[in-house]
C-alpha cells in the first residue's frame, strides 16, 4: 500500500501548468485587467489563436456571424470563458486518458470534468453570479486527483466497492478508510504543486464536504452542488457510480431551492449536447 507521502512525491514529478495558463489564471482575478492585455498574451500562440477563435464559431455560442480576430472573440465570450478554455485545453491531455481504477473508459473524466464544470457554473449563476467563471474553473479542476490516484487505487477496487455496499458509505469515505487519503486530498496537493489559488485548491479538497471550506465556502458549495448535479445526468460515471452523498447544507448555503435545480436540469442537459463540439477542440 503506498503512502501520502510517496504519492506527493509522485506530485512533485507532474510538469507545472505552462506559464500562459498560470498567467492568464492571475490575469482573470485582476479586476484591474483589460480585454486587450489578455488578447496581447494569447496572439503569440498561434496555435491557441486559432482555436480560441474555433471556439468562438462553434455551435456552442451560436453567433450570427464569424468572428476573425481575438478582440473580436473576448467582446462575445468574455475573459472567464477564454481563461478557461486554455485551461481545459491544458488538462485534456490528463484526463482523456482510461482510468481503470475508478472503471472510466477513455473519455468518461474528462467528460465528467467539462459536465461538472457546466453544472458548476449554472449553479452560481443563480446562487452568485460573480462566481460564474471560478466555478467553471474550479468544477475542471474537481477530480484531477483520480489520475494519480488511478493506478493504486485498481488494487483496492473491489475493496472500495464492497464496503460502499456493505455499509452505504460515501465512495470518498471508503477511500479514506481503505487507502488513509482520497482522491480529494490528493488534487488539492496536485492544485497546490501547480501554484494555483487559494480558493481553487480548497475547492478540490472540499467538494464533497463543502461546509468545511474556509477560503470561499460558497464557491466550494457551488462545485459540490455541480459535481452531484453531473453525477445525477450520468456525465462521466465510473464503477463508483451514485455513491456520492449529496451535503443538504450547501443548498441553504446558497440559498437555492430543490425546484431551481429541476429548472436547471434541462438547460444544463442542451448546454452540455452543445459543449460536445468544445470536446473536439482541446
């Protein structure tokens, strides 16, 4: 059985985030920042231009005419959903890969992380509005302790999966019990090898216990409620399947109501058909 310590070490061997993702992140969290100082960071990446125009005429945004420049492009998209799109673009490449040890076939993390972070985001539209592009962030970032801990955790699957049935544990719990961390743990260590923000990393640590979070318990209650929302359509759903426990407290936290979520249920479901094209290009 390996230890926390051997696998933060493990951490330590996982390439930092490029340095345009981790300035574009601070450059987002700069009210102070204009559109125009992050289309001068990103046209030096021709690469990255392109697809970020790809993205502004794709279906997702539905726009009336093509869009040819990247000024043009942050007018119709915004910063947040911009930052966020190079960041997806980044972690694609971690999580389409199959993780055996949660019973994910190729594809399914990364499609819970996008369904996740789309849920996430509609969330705080209703709860907090400002919140809106931190919980799509924050809602990518949720599971990337799976991918570390994938290959130990194969080891003891059967194990997790029994004791979730035998006594109706959350999955997270079980992992605790059996493995002494989870795979929570285990991306906010991730989250804070790659020098990310406060409020991002307790996100990952919490988001199945959000009343525990002290940086910005909203926001973490935000991606709670995201992260069960994409469990319940089905999004990405491995062998652990619906043995996630839904915290009642983050619902009054937010001040949402059961019904908002219902409303949402069907805008989330045409949202998350139409980010199937945005799938394709990151």
């Amino acid at each position: 059985m390996i230890s926390i310590e051997e696998l933060k070490e493990r951490v330590e061997e996982i390439p930092p985030l490029p340095d345009l993702v981790l300035r574009l992140l601070d450059m987002c969290r700069d009210p102070d920042i204009a559109p125009r100082d992050i289309v001068e960071v990103i046209k030096h990446d021709p690469a990255l231009t392109m697809n970020v125009l790809r993205l502004c005429n794709s279906t997702f945004y539905g726009l009336p005419r093509k869009i040819s420049s990247l000024q043009e492009a942050m007018v119709y998209i915004g910063t947040d959903a911009l930052v966020n799109f190079v960041l997806a673009g980044h972690l694609s490449r971690y999580y389409r890969k199959r993780q055996d040890g949660y019973g994910l076939d190729e594809g399914m993390l990364w499609r819970n992380a996008v369904g996740t972070a789309i849920c996430s985001q509609r969330v705080a539209e209703i709860a907090d509005r400002s919140l809106s592009g931190s919980a799509f962030t924050c809602g990518l970032l949720h599971c990337i302790g799976k991918i570390i801990l994938n290959a130990y955790v194969a080891e003891e699957f059967q194990k997790l999966l029994d004791l979730v049935e035998r006594t109706g544990i959350p999955f997270v719990q079980a992992e605790r019990e059996i493995l002494g961390f989870t795979h929570a743990q285990i991306g906010a260590v991730v989250a804070d090898h790659w020098g990310l923000p406060p409020e991002i990393v307790e996100s990952i640590r919490y988001y199945n216990d959000p009343l525990r979070a002290t940086t910005n318990q909203k926001l973490v209650a935000i991606v709670h409620v995201g992260s069960i929302l994409c469990i319940s359509f089905g999004i990405g759903v491995g062998s652990d399947g619906l043995a996630y426990i839904f915290h009642p407290g983050a619902l009054n936290l937010l001040e949402i109501r059961v019904d908002d979520l219902f409303a949402l249920s069907i805008e989330i479901h045409d949202q998350f058909k139409n980010a199937e094209e945005i799938l394709s290009l990151v």
